[in-house]
C-alpha cells in the first residue's frame, strides 16, 4: 500500500526531475521511488562502516554465537 508525503524540493532539481519523467514517460512519484530505493544500498554500506568503526573504536561490544546461546540459555 502507498502512503501520500509531501516533501519541499529545490527548484532546479524538481525541474530535472520532470525532465526525466517526462523523457522516460514515468510519473515524478516513480523516479523517486527508485532513486530513494537505489540510495539505501550506498545507506547500508555507510551505517555498515560507522558500525565497523565502533566497534574498533570500543564503542560496541561484540558477542559470539556462543556467549549470545549462554545468555539465552540455549544450548
């Protein structure tokens, strides 16, 4: 199901954007679907690496398969 947002966007981008629509006979809605779909892969590789630069800096603790089994009490 979809769910309506607004959203303020600069005007030169907004044009670019009906741009594209209008060239890929696409709606605005689906050009940003895709782009903001597109753009979680490079989120995860950067939350990715702030999470890999906590834990080398000590900021987040790590568990073992094991250690995580004991704590639940699972075997």
């Amino acid at each position: 199901m979809k769910k309506a947002i607004n959203i303020r966007m600069d005007e030169v981008l907004l044009s670019d954007l009906d741009q594209y629509a209008k060239e890929m006979d696409r709606t605005r809605t689906y050009i940003i679907e895709k782009a903001v779909s597109t753009y979680f892969d490079t989120l995860d590789e950067i939350i990715s690496d702030k999470r890999i630069d906590d834990i080398k800096k000590g900021k987040t603790e790590v568990y073992s398969l094991k250690q995580v089994a004991a704590k639940l009490g699972l075997k």
